[in-house]
C-alpha cells in the first residue's frame, strides 16, 4: 500500500516524489507510461556512445537560486551559456536578434544607440499588444518579425502568430548590444552527466518504487494508495469532458555523423526554409568529446506525445474548465505542464513542485487518519 501514486516520472513527478519519500518518509509509487524516467528532460547515451536528448535540447537556466540549489544535490553542472544562429536569407546569424544580427544581415555598421532608432523607425504602434504577431511587430517592424517568426512560429505552432498568445514570441527578446546568449537568467549550466543520471539520484530512495511502462489509465482501476499527484494531460484525467486540450507534438529525426562537428553552434533554427524548425547539435551542449557527431531535427506535428500548451484564450478558457473540476478532487494534486497546461520551462516546473509539497506539507502533517483510495474511478463510471 502506497501513501502515493505520482502519475509521471518527468521534474514535477519526480521532485514531488523525492520531497514526499525524504522529508515525510511517505511511501511514492511514481509510474510513467514511457519506458524510462525524466520525461521529455531524458537523455542517453546512443549506439555511437554519444550523450544524446530524445525529446529535443534541453538546457538549464534560472534566477532561481534556491532551485538551482535543491538541483545541486542531485547532480554537479557544467557551466554552459546556450547561443543560437538562425539562417535567414542564406546567412548564419544571431538569434535573438541582437546588434550583429542587424548589422550583418543589412551590411550596416550600427552602434547600439543607431540600432535602438533603427528599430524604432520600423516598430508600428500597436496598442493593446495581445498576440505572439504584436510582440514582435511592436518592437522590431513588419520585416525582421516575417524573416524571423512568421515562418518559425507557423510551423511550430501550425497556426498563425497572430493567433497566439503574445506569451509566447515573447519568450525571445530584442537587444540593442552584441549579447548573443539565447537566455539572459542568472544561472545557465548543464547537468554534468546528464538529466538521467541527476533523476536516478533523486529517485533512489528505499521509499521511492518506480514503474515504467505503466498507464495510468490501465491501472486507474486496480492500484491502492491514498493520495495522488498527476503529471500528465489534464483533460485526459478528466475523459476529455470538455473537449480536448490541444497540446503540440514534434517528431524528432535524430542522425549521427560520420564527422566531429556539423555546425557552430548547439542549435541552429530555420525561420524561412524546410519542414523542420530547428537542428541541435548536442556535443556543444554536453562537452563531449566524440570523433562523431548526433544531430536531431524537429518536424512540428499535430499528433503524438503531447509536448506544447498552445497558448490561446478559447484554450485557456477550456483548460478552466478543467482547473475547477480538479479543485473538486481534494486528494489529487496537479502539477507540471501538461497536467496545469502552462508552457513552463523545467526550473519553473521545479518551482511549482516545490511549492505544491509545502502546500502538501503544510495541509497534511501526517497520513495516520487518511482514508484509503482504492481504486480511483474513471470518469463518468460510478463515483459509488
Ligand atoms: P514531462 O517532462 O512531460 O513529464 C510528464 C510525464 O508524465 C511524461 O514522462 C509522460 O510519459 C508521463 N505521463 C503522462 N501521462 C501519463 C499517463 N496517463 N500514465 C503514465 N505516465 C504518464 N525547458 C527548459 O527549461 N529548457 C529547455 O531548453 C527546454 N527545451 C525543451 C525542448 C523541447 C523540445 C520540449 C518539448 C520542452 C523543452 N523544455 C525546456 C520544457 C521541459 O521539457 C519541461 O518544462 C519539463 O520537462 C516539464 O516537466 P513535467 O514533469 O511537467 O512534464
Ligand atoms: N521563435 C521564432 N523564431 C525563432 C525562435 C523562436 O519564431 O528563431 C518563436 C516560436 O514561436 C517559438 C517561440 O518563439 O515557439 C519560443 O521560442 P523558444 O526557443 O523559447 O521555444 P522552445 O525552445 O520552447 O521550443
């Protein structure tokens, strides 16, 4: 018999595992339908032997100090500032667009001061900025925002910037100086021996069982524990009553070369051409040294494991349809970003599990009178 059932084995899971299983002794069984633990973070070593990521690259940046700390105990870092090219009109330049990128797509030779003008010159005044379109537009012009996102974002999202939440171009700033760090937070590192390795450690504890391979949905019925924490796709708890939630899925190419290296940088991103968006290297990110190099494309598509929220009002709204029901479930607690529908990177994923087990902490100081759940219900069966 379980204290807990963790439904997913990626950061919110397993943080909230290894918080419940250390500082409250409780008994976790964490499950996840995928044959490996860390969720869309996991990474392994290849046939080649190259450190490779099989959901896309995964990098690590905070402000967080205080989560960068829990992680500590669980992995040392590499110190890793990610830098990113985008090729536009046949040439390798910066993304975000920064100084250099200005100058080196135009021929100019701006300083900052000239660039901040030059963009204001372009900017159009768009007032409430509301969309992923305005964001940009408001702040760099119509030309750079259609060479840039236009391209990128309708193949990443399939829908048209302009439609989207502006949450989401958002997330990439414009500068004025020649910083061509892809993330401007405190605190950039990489784990040093991978995300796998840093999740085997937080997960090994004699309280923590873990099982792979292992749906929810086909074990909803049958398991005993008395409380739960859901990681996975909130509307798939609740059987889609509302209708479902659009998440983004992306198919992942991933080749290996019979050379060191294949491109400058860790990541490469084609706004204006091909099917995919982006082509990461991963030996820039790792370190690693390899006579060979892994690559992986990313072709964005509508089915598959669900990887985005798609940021949208008629989505969110939806999604608070969803939120209320699961108020109405005292004993199961939702967290990540599948199962809160936030596009949220892993630190701020860590931060919400974090929170989520003080409010745990501080709502059920002991388990001696709990009631046993057993089994669950699926949705729209007896609730008898
Ligand atoms: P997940 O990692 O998705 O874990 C949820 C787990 O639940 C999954 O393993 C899934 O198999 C399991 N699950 C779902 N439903 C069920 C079920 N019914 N039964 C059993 N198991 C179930 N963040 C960064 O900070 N930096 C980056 O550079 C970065 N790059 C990214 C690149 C890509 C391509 C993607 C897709 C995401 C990236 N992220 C990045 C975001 C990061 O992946 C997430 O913030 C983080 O992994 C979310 O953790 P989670 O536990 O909420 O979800
Ligand atoms: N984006 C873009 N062009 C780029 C980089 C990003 O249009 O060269 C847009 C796109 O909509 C993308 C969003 O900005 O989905 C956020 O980019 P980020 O790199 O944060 O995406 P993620 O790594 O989460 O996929």
């Amino acid at each position: 018999m379980f204290d807990w059932l963790i439904v997913g084995a990626g950061f919110a899971g397993s943080v909230l595992a290894e918080r419940l299983a250390r500082e409250r002794n409780d008994r976790v069984l964490i499950i996840d339908r995928r044959p490996h633990i860390a969720g869309n973070a996991f990474d392994h070593y290849n046939t080649d032997g190259i450190l490779v990521h099989r959901y896309g690259p995964h990098i690590f940046h905070t402000n967080s100090a205080q989560i960068f700390d829990y992680l500590s105990r669980f992995t040392s870092w590499r110190p890793y500032e990610h830098r990113v090219l985008a090729e536009v009109d046949r040439k390798l330049v910066p993304v975000p667009i920064n100084l250099d990128t200005i100058n080196q797509l135009y021929g100019l030779d701006l300083t900052s001061e000239e660039l901040a003008m030059w963009f204001r010159e372009r900017a159009e005044k768009i007032d409430p900025v509301v969309t992923s379109e305005d964001v940009v537009v408001s702040q760099v012009g119509r030309e750079l925002y259609e060479k840039f996102f236009k391209g990128y974002t309708r193949k990443q999202w399939g829908v048209d910037p302009a439609q989207l939440d502006k949450s989401v171009t958002a997330r990439v700033p414009t500068r004025t100086n020649r910083d061509d760090r892809y993330f401007g937070d405190l605190l950039q590192f990489m784990p040093e021996h991978g995300y796998t390795r840093m999740f085997e450690n937080m997960l090994n504890h004699p309280n923590i069982k873990v099982m792979l391979k292992t749906d929810f949905e086909d074990i909803r019925d049958e398991i005993r524990f008395r409380r739960m924490i859901f990681t996975g796709p909130i509307d798939g708890f609740f059987g889609h009553r509302f209708g479902k939630l659009p998440y983004r899925s992306l198919k992942f190419h991933h080749v290996t070369l019979e050379k060191e290296w294949h491109q400058a940088v860790a990541v490469v991103n084609y706004p204006m051409e091909h099917d995919y968006t982006r082509i990461t290297e991963y030996k820039h990110l790792t370190g690693q040294s390899h006579a060979k190099t892994s690559l992986t494309y990313e072709y964005p598509s509508d089915d598959g494991d669900p990887y985005y929220p798609v940021p949208r009002p008629e989505n969110e709204a939806r999604y608070k349809q969803y939120e209320n029901l699961a108020r109405q479930e005292p004993d199961v607690w939702f967290v990540g970003r599948l199962a809160t529908y936030r596009y949220y990177n892993m630190d701020q994923v860590v931060g919400q599990a974090l929170a989520t087990f003080r409010r745990i902490d501080a709502a059920l100081p002991s388990f001696a009178n709990a009631q046993i759940k057993a089994p669950f219900p699926r949705p729209g069966r007896a609730n008898s």
